[in-house]
C-alpha cells in the first residue's frame, strides 16, 4: 500500500517559487496498480519522484504498508521499492546477470541465491537466460532492454514499484506485447504499482486507478471506468478526449455482455427445422449451425430456409467470425464493423458456442452508466438481429 | 581481387625498399655509427622511461582524483572556472614550466619530474571530468533509485562507464610526456635528450638520430602499451575497440 499524506513540492526558480506538486492526498491498495496521469508539466512525475526520494519532499508524508517513511534512511528505502525509468537505465558496463542483480548484490545476497535470481527473473520475463544473461544492453533490442529494465527492479521482490513511464519510449507494437506481459505478470506478483504515463488509452487499460494531475493538483483520481464515465470536470473532459465512451469500449469484457440464450440449429436438423426457430427466436436473416463438438459451423439464411427443402448441412454459408469470452468490446466492436454485422457468437477458451452478443447489448452496457433514469438501465433482453 | 593483388604488390615494394635502405645503411656506415652509441642508447633509455614512469603516475594519481572530486555535483559551482584555470596552465610552454621549477627546485631530477608532471596533468584532469560528466543522467537516477551509495555509484556506474574517455586522456598525456622528456636534459635530468641536444649541438645527425629515433619508438611503445591496458580493463560493454 502506498498512501501520500499532503505531499508537497516547491521549486525555488529565478523566476520565483513553483508549486510542482500541490498537497497531494491519495492512497493505492495494495496488489493495485494506479496510474498517475496528466499532460507534462503537471506534476505527476514529481509526486511519483518524492515517494523515493530522488526528489525531495518540501513537506508532507510518504506511507508505504501504513508506515512513515520520513525516518527511513534513503539507501534502504531506495532498495525496497522497485524503479522502472523511461531511459531505462541499464548500465552499460554491465552484463545483463549484472544488470539484474544490481539490487540482491547491494543487499548482499549470496552468490548462488542472486544468481538463481537473475535465471528466475529471465523466466518470468520470457527470456532466455542461457542466450542473454551473459550479453550486455548494447547488444539487445528497445524492447529487450526495457523487459530487463522491468527484471531489475522485481529482483529483490519489492512490495511497491514506481515506474516512469516505462514503456514510453517502445515503439507501438512491442509496448502492447510488453504491456499485456506486465500484467500477466502483475496478476501473479501482486505488487503495489504507481505508474507515470501520459497516455491515455495505456492508463485505461493498466491502471486499476488512475489519478489525473493539472498544475500540480490531483483533479480526479478514480477507477478508470469511473472516470470515462464519469469526468469530474471540463479539464477531465476535454483530457480524456470526445471518444472516451468509445475508449470505455476497452474496458468491458465479453463475458460481461453477452447473453447465453441464443438459438441454434445442427447439421443433422432439417431446414424448416431452422426456419421455425428462427422465427421463434425472432432472428431477422439467419441462424447459426452449430456442429457435434459445438463449434460454430456456418450459418442458414432465412431465405434459404424458406426456399429450400432438405437438411441443413447442405445448405449453409460460411460462419461469421467469433469472439471469445475475454475479448474486449473494443475487439468486438472491430470484428463488427470489419464484417458489416451486428451480433456474433461467443465461444469459450475451448472455441465452443456460449451465446452471443449484439451491438444493441454493448451500446447498452456503455449507455447504463451514463443514464439516471431507472427503466432505462433495467437490463434489455437482447437479440441477435441481422447477418449477412 | 584488384585491390587485394595491389596490396600484394605494395608489400612487396616495401620489402624491397627497405631491403635497399639496409644495403645503403650498411655501405655507408651508418649502422657502425648506430652502433657505436648503442650503449648510452640503453643507458639513457631507462632514464628516459624513469622520467616517464615517474612523472607519469605521479600525474595520473593527483589528475584522476582531481577530475572524480571536480565532476562532484556539489563542486559544479567551482569545477568550470578550475578546468579554465588548467587550460590556461596548458598554454605555458613546457620548457617554461621546466625552466620555472629549475629556479625553485634547482637542476636535477626533481625539478624535471616536477616540471613533467604539471605538463601531463591537463590532459588526464579534463578526460576525467568530462568522462565522468558525460555518465548520461538517465544512468545516475536508475542507479539512485536502485538504491546505491554516492560511493557505489561512482564506482559501480561512473567510473565503469567514463573509464574508456579516462584512458584517452592517459593515453594522449602519457604519449606527450614521453616526447617531452628530452627538454628535462636542459636541466639536467639526463634522458634521451642528452643525445639529441648534444647532437644538434656538434652537429652530428648520426648522434641526434641515435636518440630521435628510439624516443619516437618509446612514443609509440608507451602508447600501444596503455592502449592495450584500455583494451584489458575498460568492460566490453562500454569500450568501442570490443563491440
């Protein structure tokens, strides 16, 4: 846990005092990781600083596990907490074994516990310790080095991390690969994660909190679908951006939208089979056929089903792409618009078919918090409508 | 193909000047007059190498610390105008130098120590502060927040990483002191210049040559050799000749 008790910095300039980061009050459970955010300049970076003390505090407190840090000796509190920078920092003179084990060395582990460490932590990380722990930085990718940079400081197994907007200087694809690792790591390690970023849509989908700074000011500080949802002010507003319902897109997991009754029809039915519980179901254009093991096969066409006789495995068209139970909506809403359609099976981790979900329910997901009235966000029995 | 056959050629050009050279140097007798100072050559040599050795570490032992305690943070107020002050001192000519501490220390070795080591300090001061200036900020706050001890920092992080620019400075200190070495035999602290001056002075180029040519080959030694000490101890990581 991480709680900051009136956290205050003053700098003396020649153009007299600035106040970087003003009374700031906010605690992180413990296990969460909270993201400080907001545009350069606005102090975040400097709260994030203070609470390990490469920047002085000018007065207020830092709690780390509900105890004052103020009488601990820099060094020791240094060690104990994990420090991630943009730069990333690694020494250069170093091989990437010694990079790694900067902190367990300083603590003076033993010979063999940090260097079984350091095979640990390339594992975690999803690296080959024989190919790299004898290498140094230079020889290694942005990318590369920013996951040893990330290592280095879990090596001792801190409780808290801070991180300086660690992923900042990786190019677009490698930083979403490093950021889905980061958080499959985090939901094992657990660890106590402040976090500096000036990205918008990486605090959303880190952050079990993020805080919004403006001159020195915590303006808001809330979960992040809170805050979509919810903007405290005009500044909120306008820095999250006009598609910020679209960013809550994100946030919203399939499994949290989709409904389970939905028809289906076997190859093995025959077609007025499909056509009378298309009708029952109340479906516009088709049905989905389902096969033995209860994979989505194909789909039959109310106009097929009308017009033809015989059994519908001989009569389907292609099945419509799927989505799977922990896809985001964001993914969905792609899928959707991609294929020009308007629901699509959901199938679980084993690819069977589980239900479905339609745009309708997804617009009404997002629409719910937004709406005050009650007989608006009573939950709408939703329908697959349209294919074709 | 064409180059590597012209290579081949060049070499064997060479080989056959050189061969001609030797057959003139034997005909004419130059090689008898080498000969002949063979013995002082040896003598004067090691003098020459003490002079070196001595000055030498003396001007790394005071010029690294000086450069580590000026590159300090809390001495950033001081530490421009200082080096200022020593570039300033650089301008002095050596014999100047050689010539003042003769009229403190009066002649002899130490004076020429003395003189040698003021002459050799600059160059080793300033690589050491902006060797260790230039350790990028980003390293320093990583090694901070890491939890290191100002001590470990520098010795851990600073210096690994300035080491490489520090031995410039050595190697291009250590390659002018050798060279200056034969100015201290005007105040009589015997070296190589013995041979030289005394040459110039009887105008006997056989005799001048006899300690021109092994000081330049000192040079070259001296400079190899540091450049190989480089080689060994700046960390593979942070040295350029081992990427």
């Amino acid at each position: 846990m991480i709680r900051l008790d009136n956290l205050t910095k003053v700098f003396d300039t020649p153009k007299g005092a600035v106040v970087a980061a003003d009374h700031i009050n906010m605690e992180v459970p413990r296990g969460e990781i909270c993201i400080l955010l907001g545009p350069s300049g606005c102090g975040k970076t400097t709260t994030l600083k203070m609470i390990n003390r490469i920047i002085r505090a000018t007065s207020g407190k830092v709690f780390l596990d509900g105890e004052d840090t103020t009488g601990m000796n820099t060094q020791d509190l240094r060690r104990s907490i994990g420090y991630v920078i943009q730069q990333i920092g690694l020494f250069p003179n170093m091989t990437i074994e010694e990079n790694i084990t900067v902190v367990p060395r300083l603590l003076g582990w033993d010979r063999t516990a940090y260097k079984k460490r350091a095979r640990e932590l390339m594992d975690m990380i999803a690296m080959d310790a024989e190919a790299f722990l004898k290498r140094y930085p230079s020889e290694l990718s942005g990318g590369q080095q920013q996951r040893i940079g990330v290592a280095r400081a879990l090596a001792a197994d801190p409780p808290v991390m801070l991180m300086d907007e660690p992923f900042g200087a990786i190019d677009p694809i490698n930083r979403a690969v490093i950021q889905d690792e980061f958080l499959k790591m985090q939901a094992e390690l657990k660890k106590t994660i402040m976090f500096v970023s000036h990205d918008i849509d990486e605090a959303i989908k880190m952050g079990d909190r993020i805080a919004i700074f403006r001159e020195g000011k915590l303006v808001q500080y809330s979960a992040p679908d809170d805050l979509l949802s919810a903007p405290r002010n005009g500044f909120v507003e306008s820095f999250l951006g006009e598609d910020r319902a679209l960013k809550r897109l994100n946030l919203v997991k399939v499994r949290e939208v989709f409904s389970d009754e939905m028809g289906s029809v076997k190859p093995d039915d025959t077609l007025e089979t499909a056509l009378s519980r298309i009708d029952d179901f109340g479906y516009q254009n088709a049905i989905l056929m389902v096969n033995d093991r209860g994979e989505p096969a194909g789909m039959i066409t109310r106009s097929v089903a009308r017009t033809t006789r015989g059994y519908c495995r001989d009569h389907y068209q292609t099945a419509p792409p799927v989505a799977q139970l922990d896809d985001d909506l964001r993914k969905v809403a792609s899928l959707m618009f991609a294929n020009d359609t308007t629901w699509l099976p959901c199938v679980d981790a084993r690819g069977r078919v589980c239900g479905h979900i339609t745009q309708r329910a997804m617009t009404h997901h997002l629409g719910s918090r937004y709406r005050s009235r009650p007989e608006d966000s009573a939950p709408l029995r939703s329908q697959p409508e349209t294919k074709e | 193909m064409p180059i590597r056959s012209l290579k081949s050629a060049g070499r064997w050009v060479l080989a056959i000047l050189l061969f001609a050279a030797g057959v003139w140097a034997q005909r004419s007798g130059v090689i008898e007059d080498f000969l002949y100072y063979l013995p002082d050559v040896r003598y004067l040599a090691v003098q020459h190498l003490f002079l070196t050795a001595m000055s030498g570490s003396l001007a790394i032992a005071i010029a690294v610390p000086l450069g580590i305690v000026l590159s300090r943070p809390s001495m950033a107020r001081f530490a421009e105008s200082l080096m200022q002050v020593l570039n300033v001192g650089t301008t002095i000519p050596t014999l100047a130098v050689l010539a003042l501490s003769m009229s403190f220390l009066g002649i002899g070795t130490v004076p020429a120590v003395f003189g040698l080591t003021v002459a050799t300090l600059l160059p080793i001061t300033r690589n050491t502060y902006v060797g260790l200036k230039g350790v990028s900020p980003a390293l320093m706050e990583a090694a901070a927040g890491l939890g290191m001890s100002p001590a470990q920092r520098l010795f851990r992080v600073e210096l690994p990483n300035a080491l490489y620019v520090i031995f410039a400075g050595i190697r291009t200190a250590l390659a002018i002191n050798v060279g200056t070495v034969p100015l201290a035999f005007l105040i009589g602290a015997g070296g190589l210049g013995e041979l030289i001056f005394t040459g110039i002075d009887l105008y006997d180029t056989v005799m001048m040559l006899a300690g021109a040519i092994p000081t330049a080959l000192l040079a070259v030694i001296v400079d190899a050799l540091v450049a190989t000490i480089a080689f060994l101890v700046v960390p593979r990581g942070v040295n350029p000749s081992r990427a």
